[in-house]
C-alpha cells in the first residue's frame, strides 16, 4: 500500500544543548508540521540530519523524491560574496553547505523541490542570486515581516504574478503569515519571481521550465489547516515528487 508514497527528504536543522545534563550535545531536528504537512498529502517525510560528506549527500539526493528546505537561522553571506553587516542574526555555515550541495544534487536529477523561509534563500543563494541581510537595509520596507500573532494566523498580503505556479494555486492576492528579517535581494538568473508584498519584498521565486521548484517566503506548513490553498501546495509538491 505505502510502497507508492513518495519519499520528500527535509533539510535537518542542528540544535546545540544548553542546559541539561549534557551542555553542548548536538542534536538534528526539524519543526514536526513540515513532517505532517507532507504526511496529510501522502508523502513519506524523512528527515535528513546536517552533513558535510559528499557522498552521502549524493546518496540522500538519489534516494528521496522531492526535497523539502525548511526554516533557520542567517545564511553566510559569504556564501553570495558580500561582508556581513551589523543586523546580520545566527549562522549555520555547516548547514548552508550541506543544504546548497543537496538542492543542486536534486535539482540536476530532476526531483522537486519545495523551500519555505530560509529555504527560497538557499535556493536563491545556490544558483548565484544575493539576499538582503535584514529588511532595514531595503529601502522601501513598510510592512512588519516579522508578525507577534501565532503561527498560522495570517499578517499580511502577497500579490502574485500572473502567469505563475502560485497564481494558479492562490489567485493574484493572498493574506499570509510572515517571520522573516531577510529578504531575496538580486534574483538568480535560473529563476522569477512569482510573488511580493506591497513594499516590494519578493515574497516567492520559481524556477524557470521547471515543473516544481519553488520558494516561499511564509510558512505554508504553519497553515496547512486554516487555509486549503497552502494545503494544495503540498499536495501538488508531493504529486510531482512522486511522478519525477
Ligand atoms: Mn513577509
């Protein structure tokens, strides 16, 4: 019955004991509703724990289906050549490595790929594009991007482009969640934008002549049960992963 389900790896994150009886103690983790999220549109979620081996990212590229990039701290800015500035928060340049060596892996073998948060900049950032290092360094910012409400409570609107992916899921304008500091700045040239808010903050890019490799700004997972459309993306991320 289950052979059928598709497999969607998500990018583990690393959490570093504080407390407790073991300070320092590295664990791998990630949020339990992207594990359901894709688990209510019958893919089978595995978690894939932080890496630097070569060999074994290749391995979980071949093995999964589609790839979920989940949400996290700063990406290195090193990483798209510009020196770090003063609001830049957390980094995790071990994670960035292993999440932009397995996006491309998944990428080149055709599967799926579905980022949300920090995932749409790893994305970004893998094929050559640059962030902005926190949204006071974008000039035209005026909406708040980083809400106070609860997880899956909406704060403000994206438009999205004609013509997209996400225009056929979610219509021209869509109310979302927001807890974001940075921001997509210079676009990579493998991709468009299919959706900002009202100040202009690109809020979704998808890959050009690929079936689905898209990024999201927001937290579609964290909205998976109040809002059918974000649902569908799910449900449309594990179809494809399971025809690829
Ligand atoms: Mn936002």
């Amino acid at each position: 019955m289950g052979a059928d389900l598709p497999i969607i790896g998500i990018s583990g994150n690393v959490s570093v004991e504080k407390n407790g009886r073991f300070p320092g103690y590295r664990s791998v983790f990630a949020y339990e509703d992207y594990v359901t999220a894709i688990e209510d549109v019958n893919g089978a979620a595995l978690i894939l724990p932080v890496t630097t081996n070569s060999a074994v990212i290749e391995r979980h590229a071949a093995h999964i289906d589609g790839l979920l990039l989940t949400g996290g701290s700063d990406i290195n800015p090193l990483f798209y050549q510009e020196e770090p500035l003063e609001k830049l928060q957390q980094l995790s340049s071990e994670r960035d490595r292993f999440e932009m060596a397995l996006v491309r892996a998944v990428i080149n073998a055709g599967k799926p790929v579905f980022g949300i948060c920090r995932g749409i900049h790893i994305l970004n950032v893998a094929y050559g594009g640059t962030l902005y290092q926190d949204l006071t360094y974008y000039p035209n910012v005026s909406v708040k991007h980083k809400q106070q409400s609860g997880p899956y409570e909406v704060s403000h609107t994206v438009h999205v482009q004609q013509g997209s992916y996400l225009y056929d899921v979610l219509g021209e304008k869509v109310w979302t969640n927001s807890f974001h500091h940075q921001a997509v700045k210079e676009v990579a040239a493998e991709f468009v934008v299919s959706a900002t808010s009202d100040d202009g903050v690109i809020e979704a890019i998808e890959m050009r002549d690929k079936s689905f490799v898209l990024g999201v700004q927001w937290h579609p997972e964290r909205m998976v049960n109040h809002h059918g459309n974000m649902r569908k993306l799910f449900a449309d991320f594990v179809e494809c992963a399971k025809e690829s």
